[in-house]
C-alpha cells in the first residue's frame, strides 16, 4: 500500500511541476495562440497521468457525507478536517490535476503569534497582524472575519506541522512591519509544497480525489442543500447526493469576462491566475440566493512577468530586492501595499519596471531558481554588465545602487521611507534582474460567508448544507490582500469548513 501510495505521489508531484508555469494572458492574438497550444499540450499530458494520480471513475458512490468542490488549499484541508471529524468526504477538480490558484502562491503564508516565530526570537501579536491587515486593506475588511481570520493563524501553521507540511523560514510581504510571512524551510515557493504535502495526506487518508470532475449545479430540497450534478470527463453526468457541499471553486481572474463586467478599467491586462479560475462556485452560489459582496475590488499585481503572465513573488521584495524604472532608478517603497507599488509602476512612461538584486536575494528566495528556469531572469557580473543586459544607463544603476546600499546601512530610506526588508544590503556579485510589469492577481470579491464558513442569502442567513471558503468568498481583505494573507486564507477557513460542515451533518 504505502509504495503505491508512493508512486501516486510523485506522479502527482511530476505533473503539477509541468503545469506550475502556465498562464493565462492576453496581449494579443499570437501569444493567446500561443498559451493555447502550451495549455492544449500540458493538458493531454496530465490527463493521461489523471486516471493513476486520482480516484478512477468507476470508484465514485451515489453519495456521501459531505462533497468539496475544487482541490486546492482550500478544499484539500475542508477534506482532511471533515475526515479527521468522521466524515466520508470526496473531492471534485474540474481540472486535470489538483492545486488550483495554490500552486501558484509564491511569497508564504502570514501568521502571527506561531511557534516559529517564538523559536525565532521575532515579537508578533494578533492584534498588530490584524490592525496591519485592516490598514492595507483600507479599513473594508469585514472586521468579525478579520478577527476570526488572524486570531486562528497560529494554529492553522501548527495543523499544516501535524501534516508534516512545515512552514518555518519567516520573511516579510509590503504592507506588514513584522516577519511573519511563513515559508517551507528552504526559502521556495509555498504553493507546490503546500499542494504536494495536502495532496499526500488526501491520499493516505483514503480521501476520493476525482479530476475532470466539473460540478455544473448545487442541488436542493426543502431548502437544504443535498448534492451536486457534476459532469466526468466532459460526458458523463452524474447527480450525487450529500448532506453538506463546501464550495472552494477558487476566484474569477481568469474569467476576461466578469473581470471586464465589474472592473473595465483592468481591460488589456495580463493575469497570473491559472486558467481554471472563472467563478463558477459565485454563480452556482447566486442561483441558491446566496449574496456577494466586494465583486470590484480585484487586486493587481505589481511584479508580473509579462510574456508568461507569470508571477514574480513578493518574497524577492521581501529578501532586499529594490525595482527601477528604465531610467536605472529607483520610484517608490518596494514594500509598500500592492495597489500603491501598481500605481507607482504605471506612472512610469513605459509601464514596467526591473526588480534588481545580488546573489544574497537570489540564495535566500530559492523560487528565484524556478524563474532562472524559465527564462526570466537576466544576469550581470557587475552592476555595469547588468545595466547593459536591461538596456539601462550603468552609471545611474551604480548610483541607485550605491544609494541604497548606503540606505541599509544606515537604516534609513530618505528617498521613498522603506523601513522593511533592510537586513542586507545589495553587494554581492554577480547581480539580476527581472522586467516586470503589473497583472491581474487575485478577486478580493466573492460570495458572503460568515466565521462558520455558512453561505449566507441577502437576509444574512445561512444557506442550510452550504459552506465554502477560500478565494470564492468575499469580505475578508477589503479593498487590498496583504501578499501571504491568501495562503493563510485557504487553510484557516478550509479548516473550519471542515469542522463546521462534519458537525452539521452530525447533528442531521
């Protein structure tokens, strides 16, 4: 058993690892094309891979205890909990594979009061997390949510521990003053850890994962939810039963459509969303009655590769990169929150910028490695060979530099105030450099949810049987995600539509 639990696990892993560097952009005609052909590729490739990686089609059952739609973080924890509690729960993936948006989560995970931390000598406090986040996301954040959310931080890093999914390298995003951006222990990137460690449990805890799975419809009695009418493989339709549905369904940020319909001003721009993000689980949810909230409120991205449409993330801020304009200099706090570094950058003339950093950056932020991979990253021996790389005047790189240089060691930006991420300087031979331009990241906006995870309808009640959690919902970060708070999202709210869907079936 435990070899072919094994073998489904790097098949898993080996795929995921395939499809981790799609986009979904849309400059123009070619590179649509383009996309279209890598997507078409990649996903005949995973396909074959789904029938051994996940549950076989003939496996799945009229019914069970609770149904999660969509296996990212989100629902993959749901899975564990409502398991852990008793349940008999099962997980449908649109997709080809699992992970969703997860797998493109870079920067970390943010929590606050955490054992590492301790262990790490940093001082943190619920109450500095919340009023942080509160603050970046301009004083809209649904406060009772809020409070819920950062409040269970701590214990969600210790649930991730007990799964042997260890997030314990701390680094900081813009907008937050403390360390408590939590990472896998070699500094990569969060979300295919994440991703392979939830989707290890699943399959050690016997937990039905079926790919290619698209749940069309939550159905309903008597006013209670009672299942789900998904379809298998594009063809067979099948209506399942269930006493409680947890929709994880993920955003809409990769749905050009509802992006244009509440925000047209975004219209053009690139997405780092995987192309799975459309807002399903919204629509399944409105026809139910249930209500949003927050739908315009779609965050931008400031450090997007733009020919992929590939995300750069915040951890490379956060290690001591700075960004420059074409000029060579540097125009404003990398640190800042992420809708003031996007105003910042499309100030500029040409609308994009360079993250600039040393090999120390390059050795503490390993995702840089998968960046190298692809392509992204361009490399100068010295300041001067990499000014002439980016197309830059070197004598005006140099004076950035050596400015800002001078900055860390003073501790004291009095250029543009950055306070944050200072611990280093930018010294270290050769030098890199990343063009990066904003791109739409992440929906704030979603359907309403309570600390219980319930749906509500438009009078403030619960839906009964329905939960969800994650991106799907809306309310939590107000008008601006602080970057790791998504992480810390998917499992502290997964983890509660767990618990609160296994006690809601208990008590039927």
């Amino acid at each position: 058993m435990k070899k072919k639990v094994s073998a489904t696990f790097i098949l898993v892993l080996t795929f995921m690892l395939v499809i981790v560097g799609c986009g979904s952009g849309n400059q123009n005609k070619s590179q649509d094309n383009n996309a279209k052909k890598e997507e078409t590729k990649e996903t005949a490739a995973v396909s074959g891979a789904s029938q051994t990686s996940y549950t076989p089609f003939d496996q799945l059952k009229d019914k069970y205890d609770v149904i999660i739609v969509g296996a990212g973080g989100a629902g993959m924890t749901a899975a564990l909990e409502a398991k852990e509690k008793g349940m008999n729960p099962v997980v449908f993936e649109k997709m080809p594979v699992a992970g969703g948006n997860t797998l493109k989560s870079s920067s970390g995970m943010n929590a606050s009061e955490t054992k590492f931390q301790k262990e790490q000598g940093i001082q943190d406090s619920n109450d500095l997390f919340y009023e942080e986040s509160l603050k970046g996301g301009h004083g809209t954040n649904d406060k009772n949510m809020l409070r819920f959310f950062v409040d269970n931080s701590a214990s969600a890093i210790n649930w991730l521990d007990s799964k042997g999914i260890r997030l314990n390298n701390i680094t900081i995003t813009g907008g937050m003053n403390e360390k408590r951006t939590h990472r896998p222990e070699d500094g990569s990137a969060v979300g295919q850890y994440l991703v392979s460690g939830l989707v290890k449990n699943v399959h050690e805890q016997g937990i039905p994962l079926f790919v290619n799975a698209n749940v069309k419809e939550i159905t309903e009695k008597d006013g209670k939810v009672n299942g789900v009418k998904v379809i298998f493989n594009g063809k067979d339709e099948k209506n399942i039963a269930s006493n409680a549905v947890i929709l994880t369904t993920g955003g809409f940020g990769a749905n050009m459509d509802m992006i244009a319909k509440f925000r047209p001003d975004l219209k053009g721009y690139v997405t780092t969303n995987q192309e799975g993000s459309t807002g399903d689980g919204i629509k399944m949810i409105e026809q139910l009655g249930g209500t949003t909230v927050d739908m315009d409120q779609i965050q931008v991205h400031p450090t997007v590769q733009q020919e992929k449409s590939y995300l750069i993330g915040e951890a490379v801020r956060g290690e001591g990169a700075i960004l420059v304009s074409s000029d060579g200099k540097r125009f404003t706090n990398e640190l800042n929150t992420r809708d003031n570094v996007t105003a910042a950058i499309n100030k500029l003339p040409e609308k994009s910028a360079y993250l600039v950093f040393d090999s120390g950056v390059k050795s503490r932020a390993k995702a840089i490695q998968q960046y190298e991979k692809m392509g992204f990253v361009i490399k100068g021996d010295s300041i001067e060979a990499l000014a002439k790389e980016m197309g830059v005047p070197a004598d005006q790189l140099k004076t950035t530099l050596d400015t800002w240089n001078s900055a860390v060691k003073n501790k004291k930006d009095t250029e543009f105030g950055r306070t944050t991420a200072m611990d280093n300087d930018l010294s270290g031979a050769p030098y890199y450099a990343i063009k990066i331009g904003p791109g739409i990241h992440y929906t704030m906006g979603g359907v309403k949810i309570n600390t219980n995870t319930e749906v509500l309808n438009k009078d403030g009640k619960p839906i009964v049987g329905l939960f969800a959690a994650g991106e799907v919902t809306g309310g939590l970060h107000g008008q601006n995600r602080i970057g790791g708070n998504s992480v810390a999202e998917i499992v502290i709210f997964g983890y509660q539509a767990g618990i609160k869907s296994a006690e809601f079936v208990k008590a039927q």
